[in-house]
C-alpha cells in the first residue's frame, strides 16, 4: 500500500426528514452502508464532485449543496480517506443503481434509524455528532 492520503467526497442527500444510503458491493467496504460518493478529481471543486458522483451512482440530480464537514478515516486495509462531507437537496430524477458492480441498492433513511453494518467515514461521521438536519 502506497503512504498517501486520499480524498473522498461523501454526499448528504435530504429528501424530507430522510437521506439516501447505499448498500456497497465493491471490495472497498462490501456490505456497508454509505452515502454516494467517491474520489475528488483533479481541477474539481467539492460540489463539482458531488454532483457528478450522485449522477454516476445514483442517476439524480441534486441541489442546495454545501460543505458540511470532514472525517480522517483510516481503515483496517492501510487506507487513509479524508472525507468531505457534503450536504445536499433531492432535486429530480429517479434514484437506480448506476454502477451495478460497486452498489446493491439505494434507500431512504432517517436518521435517527440507520442500517448497520455502516462504512467507515459514516461510522467516524456519526462520533462527531454531526447532523444534517439542523
């Protein structure tokens, strides 16, 4: 494993009093569940990145976006994520799995009653008593 820090982007995505999570399937956490999301790219600004990952994984668009905060996660495998938070609004679209290789499904949740196992940056998100909903 190489000895750098990636930077993921994790987006919060209200619809109501509920937000949309998914089951992973890639190796990278299978199992658990977290918000969209994936890799900052070069040149790309934090809702640049949100945008255009709800697009690719989730197939909707979103609105109202904005920076909501950051966890250090260091998983058992020796990777290390910086993860941006952000927080978004539903705008349009139907929600499907856009990348059937990475994600099982897409659901609404509260968040108050949350699915477990959660992924990692989720698990560090919720230490931090962090809400969206404020």
């Amino acid at each position: 494993m190489k000895d750098f820090v990636r930077v993921g982007v994790g987006v919060i995505i209200r619809k109501g009093n509920k937000f949309l999570l998914g089951k992973r399937l890639a190796t990278h956490g299978k199992g658990t569940w977290s918000p969209p999301g994936g890799h900052l790219e070069h040149g790309e600004t934090f809702e640049q990145c949100a945008r255009r990952e709800v697009r690719e994984e989730a197939g909707i668009s979103i609105k109202n976006i904005r920076f909501g905060t950051a966890t250090n996660d260091i998983f058992e495998t020796g990777k290390h994520y910086i993860t941006i938070y952000m927080i978004s609004d539903y705008n349009r679209g139907k929600i499907r799995v856009m990348e059937p290789d990475k994600m099982v499904e897409w659901t609404w949740f509260e968040w108050n009653k949350l699915p477990i196992p959660l992924f990692l940056s989720m698990k560090n998100l919720l230490r931090r008593d962090f809400t969206p909903f404020k």
